[in-house]
C-alpha cells in the first residue's frame, strides 16, 4: 500500500501537476488513496502465476490452518518487563489517529460556534451567506459561506467576486472532498504522500474556483484582486507576499484559462495503474505462498536437496495420479469439525522448539488414496528444531479414519495440504 501510494503521488507531482485538467486531477487525487488500499488485495488468475511447475505441485485442497500455541513461562510476564515492538507500534500508530481526529472534531466545532454568531444575510438554492463579525478570511464549510468584515474594505463588485469564488467551492462540493482526506489522513498518518496529496487537493480546488470566478469576470482584475486578498489575509508585505508557493501557483494556472486541456499526459495515469495491479498482486499472491512454493520448487527439482530434518512417508500407492477436486471429497470420520478436534487433542508443542523460541509455519502434503489409506506425507515447508517430525506423526495417526474421495462412482486418490502454525504466547 505504502509504495502505490507513493508512485501514484510521484507521477501525480512529475505528470499531472502542472495540467488544467482541473476535473480530472480532482478525481485521480480523491481516488489514490482509496486505489493504494485496494490493489495489494488484488489476485491475478492462476494462468499469470510465475512459476507453472510449482502451481501444479500445488493444486491440492488446502485444509484449515491448525494453530498449536504454547505459553511462555510466567516469568516473562513480569511487572516491568519489555513491551514488544508490535505492540509499541500498534499503541502509537491509534495515538496519532486519535490525535488527527480530535483536531478535525476541534475543527468542526469551531465552524458551529462561528456559524451560532454570524448572521445570516442571504439564502438561494439552500446555499446560505452568513457575515462573520469578526476579521476573519472568508470560507465555505458545506452549504455555507462565511464572509467577514474583511471584505467591507472592497468594492462592490470584488465582493462579489469573493463570493462567486466561495460558491464555486459550494457548488462543486469541495467540502466533502476536504473531509474525506481528514479521515484517509487519520488512517494513513504516518504516510508523508497523502499529506502532499492532501495539500495537492486543495490546490485544485482553488485552481476551480479561480477558474469560475474568471469565466464569469475580467481576469486581470480577479488577479489583482486575489494578490490583494491574500495580503490582507495574511499581513505580509508585497515581496514577502509573492514569494508564497500556493498564490503563484494560482496565478499561473489563472495564466492558463482558455486553454483546452490536454488528454495524453491523463492517459498515461492507465498504465500506471495496469502495472501497479499486477506487480502488487502478484507479489500479495506470492508473499502467501513463498514459504510453501520454495520448498515445493526444490522438491521438484531434486528431492535430496530439500531443506534439513524433511521426512517423505512412502508406502504403498496406487500408482494413480492423484486428483485435486472431485465430484465427492474424501471425509475424515465426523466430518472436518471433528478432525480439527483430532488434531487438536493429539499434536504437541515440541519441548525443543519451546525452548529455543522456534515459531512459524510447517505445511504438509498427503495423498487420501483410493483405499483411504494416506500416501506421499511430504513436509513441503519446513520449521525445524522437532515440529516437523511432530507435524508428521499426527498426520500418520489419521490413517485409517478417512473415507475416500470418488469420481464418476469410483474410489480415487486426492491430494491435500495442511498447513499447521505453531506460535508462543
């Protein structure tokens, strides 16, 4: 997630930033964050799988994960003993949640405060003019605008102007856009690009009320009128003035009116994504599997080089290829809630691998044959330090309580993986 959103947020800064696609970079900027979230849960159909030959060893019916969990001594939980970085980062990362949304709360409440004490002055079309009595910058929250006795200082029609800017704002809902990024800001805060997109946004929206403002009036006094503006909003001289990044922004872009937006630098914001899909994807899809289909991958290419301590139980086979889906599955005797009750009254957490801290997951591969019998228990992901061996022996006690899988009313054999996490609480 954290490298789509820098990626979109650099092609945003090299290729869109300087465009009048005004519409277009509104909605590319609201819709980043959102895509960065979704793409690493994007899976690719099996046929853009990297390695073909490890897919085949792994079509089997995958059973649910079985979890042994050991407790650590009681010592380890004493008073005053280290919290573990998980935690520490979990605690910090609500914190600064918590924080951003207290001040967008904070916020919001003082534009209700503001709004109890303005008076209204005008209403049409639900849209509501209040005047502030304060000198405050004027604003638009929502269905509101907010002007202040700030703009008693202009002439009549740059008020009006000020206002055609702030109900362009209105119109065009940058409000909910604005709120939106607050609440993608609480959730990705320690993320510098939705910041700087955040700050992008608002760029775009004042390029689009600038914009209307100047569709409708002179633009060389809407200029001036914007530079003069934003000095009595800030109080700065005229030098310090126009060295500020977002004024000459607009103004450039004020430069740029009349011109016909160009469409292939948009374009291009396609094949992006089409390559963010597929290499996040396809990296999701092989993060899952990279335990499972290394060792499958070794085992293929030479069974003796199989990582250490590896034990491959061969008896007897019926030399049938085994199937990996068919028309009625093998079943353990009581179904499968009662073979995850087996597994969990008989498996063992090894003394050694409590010992030494060994955590992680060990999977397994069976053949049900056609007998119900089970052949080929291979450790296709190994752990080491006994839970293999122990992995290995509970999967041998269920010979003999399995029905056999068959297909078109024949007994045949059926591929399975078992995947068995131990972890130490």
């Amino acid at each position: 997630m954290s490298i789509a959103l820098l990626a979109l947020y650099l092609f945003y800064f090299l290729v869109l930033r300087g465009q009048n696609s005004f519409r277009f970079n509104r909605a590319y900027l609201l819709l980043a964050p959102i895509i960065a979230l979704r793409l690493p849960f994007l899976q690719w159909p099996a046929l853009l799988a990297p390695d073909t030959a490890v897919s085949e060893v792994l079509q089997a019916v995958r059973l649910a994960e079985v979890v042994v969990t050991a407790y650590r001594p009681e010592a380890a939980a004493e008073a005053g003993a280290p919290l573990p970085w998980a935690l520490i980062l979990e605690i910090l990362y609500f914190a600064g949640m918590a924080v951003i949304l207290l001040k967008v709360a904070r916020q919001l409440w003082q534009i209700r405060q503001l709004k109890a004490t303005a008076i209204l002055a005008r209403q049409a079309e639900g849209i509501k003019v209040y005047h502030l009595s304060s000198h405050y910058p004027a604003f638009a929250f929502g269905k509101n605008i907010f002007l202040s006795r700030q703009q008693e200082q202009l002439h009549a029609q740059e008020r009006e102007q000020v206002l055609a800017h702030e109900l362009a704002h209105v119109k065009y809902g940058h409000t909910w856009d604005v709120l939106l990024y607050e609440v993608l800001s609480a959730i990705l805060w320690f993320h510098p690009a939705v910041w700087l997109l955040k700050q992008e946004l608002r760029d775009v929206h004042e390029y689009q009320a600038d914009a209307a403002v100047v569709s409708r009036h002179q633009a060389q006094k809407y200029t001036s009128l914007l530079s003069r503006e934003a000095l009595l909003s800030m109080g700065l001289s005229v030098g310090s003035h126009f060295t500020r990044p977002q004024v000459l922004k607009r103004l450039r872009m004020l430069q740029l009116q009349g011109q016909k937006p160009g469409w292939v630098r948009p374009l291009l914001a396609l094949p992006l994504l089409a390559g963010l899909a597929f290499i996040l994807a396809r990296q999701q899809a092989t993060a899952e599997n990279q335990g499972i289909t290394a060792a499958a991958d070794t085992s293929i290419a030479s069974p003796t080089t199989l990582v250490p301590d590896v034990e491959v139980v061969t008896p007897a086979s019926s030399g049938e290829q085994p199937y990996t889906f068919v028309e009625q599955m093998p079943v353990f005797e009581g179904g499968e809630e009662e073979m995850m009750k087996f597994l969990g009254k008989n498996i063992r957490y090894p003394k050694q691998a409590q010992d030494s801290g060994t955590e992680g997951l060990v999977v397994l591969s069976f053949v049900v044959e056609n007998d119900g019998s089970l052949h080929d228990i291979t450790v296709l992901k190994s752990l080491g330090d006994g839970t293999d061996e122990e992995a290995t022996r509970v999967v041998k006690m269920m010979e003999g309580k399995w029905s056999p899988g068959r297909q078109n009313g024949k007994a045949v054999p059926v591929r399975y993986t078992m995947p068995i996490r131990f972890a130490i609480r």
